[in-house]
C-alpha cells in the first residue's frame, strides 16, 4: 500500500511520507524491504520520482536513499 502513494504528485505531503518511510525501512532492515520494493515494482515509480520536475528535493533525497539501497 505505501507504494501505491508515490504516484500522487496531487498529495505531496503523502508522497514524501512514502519516501520517507520507504527509505527509512530500506536503510533498517535492507534485506526483507529492499526485496519487497523490487519485487512491487517500486524501482520504476522511485525513477519516475528523480525523474518530475514536481518532485522536491526532500522527494529527490528520499529516493536517492532507496535506490542506493536497493542496489
């Protein structure tokens, strides 16, 4: 459910709790959700993240956190 939130460029607020707390699972606990943000086709909607000009830096960071973790 927490990734259905990402594409909601209406709901900022909503997108940056998502990223936060994404990031913040991917930095605790790598190995149960990293795989789970893989596995939910979350790398395309990160991307798509890095890749809005509606995306704020706090958005950009977050996101950077996850995909450096993933990887």
């Amino acid at each position: 459910p927490i990734l259905r939130l990402l594409p909601f460029f209406s709901s900022p607020g909503s997108q940056v709790w998502a990223l936060f707390a994404i990031a913040n699972l991917t930095s605790t606990d790598k190995e149960k959700y990293c795989e789970f943000v893989v596995r939910e086709n979350g790398i395309p909607l990160i991307q798509n993240i890095l890749n809005d000009v509606r995306s704020t830096q706090q958005m950009i960071n977050f996101a950077k956190v996850i995909l450096e973790n993933v990887a």
